[in-house]
C-alpha cells in the first residue's frame, strides 16, 4: 500500500513535465497499471487532431480487441465515460450473465462489455477524465482474475483518476502557453525583417 501510494504521488509530477502526448498517454496508463496491480489495459484520448490531443495507448490486450475499442462508435463512447458513468465506473465480475442483462437496453454500453468478455476479462476499472470543453478520454484496467475492488482500492482508483484530469489539464496549459509564446516570436522575427526592408 506504501509503495501504491508513493507510485501515486509521482503520477501528476510525472505527467505534466511530459511534453508529448504520446508520452503522456503511455506513462499514465503505465502508472495506472502499476497502481492497480494488473496488466491489461487501454488509454484512450479524443481531441483536436491538429493539436496532436488524440491518442491511443493499449497493453496486454489483443489486437481485434484493441482495434474494436478505439474505432468508432465505441472510439466516441469509451472515451466520453466521464459524461456517462463519473470518473470511476466498475465491473468486479464481467462473466456474471446479469451483467450484459443489465445494459440489455444499450446497445453500445452492451457491445463494450460483451469485447471485454470475449477478450476474457474478468474484472475492469474504468476512468474517465478530460478538459473543458477541449479533449475527453479513459483509461480502463482491466484483469483476466475475477476481483473485488476493496474500498481503500477504489478510493486509490479514484484518486488516479482525478490526478489525470489536472495533470491533463495543466499538461493543455503549458502546450497552449507554449505555442503562444512560439507564435509570439515568430510575429516579432517577421515584424523585424518587415522594418528592415522597409528601412
């Protein structure tokens, strides 16, 4: 538990000094998996392509199933969790029939679930995270054992969860203050040969 929470407390450090959203989407689920105890996993951000704030991250999953979960529609649907189910949404036993009884009534909430059963999961995490009104995603842990989270666990999950919304969103300010400064110095390099050609 010392160890988790150490891991924890070097999540958002970690994170906001990474420069590249790559970087950012593999250290956090990375650090994710770590914090949970298990393996498999996908990190899934959705924003403005020509920003680079979209990505994908997966581990320990199959290729089918990886490329299910972030094509569309589910791409959309997993990666605005946040707007659906909160930070945190969990499935302590996947396989349980009364689980696919339960979303019967949406179609998409049932075909996620039903991937994650074939795929042979059997418990999963999911958390979801985001900036206003700039980019959205989630990061699901996933485990092929059948687990009850404990309370302490869950808490830790989300705690996990709201460290990757303000790293994200103080990771968008830097990048966003980064390229003002950049396009500040290119207006002054091309206001000076302006008046030197015009001098």
């Amino acid at each position: 538990k010392t160890l988790k929470l150490a891991w924890f407390s070097d999540l958002r450090k970690d994170l906001e000094e990474i420069k590249d959203i790559k970087q950012f989407g593999e250290q956090a689920l990375r650090s994710a998996l770590r914090i949970m105890g298990t393996t498999e996993g996908c990190f899934l951000l959705q924003g403005d392509p020509g920003r680079g704030l979209s990505h994908k991250v997966v581990q320990g999953l199959s290729p089918r199933t990886a490329d299910l979960l972030t094509a569309e529609p589910l791409r959309s649907y997993f990666a605005t969790s946040l707007e659906r189910w909160g930070s945190l949404m969990v499935f302590s036993d996947l396989q349980k029939p009364e689980v696919v009884t339960a979303w019967h009534r949406d179609p998409l909430s049932n075909g996620f679930i039903g991937i994650m059963r074939a795929e042979g999961l059997q418990s999963a995490v999911l958390l979801g995270f985001g900036t206003q009104g700039k980019c959205r995603g989630a990061l699901l842990v996933a485990s092929r054992k059948s687990r009850s989270l404990k309370s302490c666990e869950v808490r830790l999950a989300l705690l996990v969860a709201n460290q990757l919304n303000t790293a994200l969103e103080s990771w968008s300010a830097k990048r966003t203050t980064e390229r003002h400064n950049e396009e500040s110095r290119i207006l002054y390099r091309v206001s000076l040969a302006l008046r030197e050609t015009i001098d």
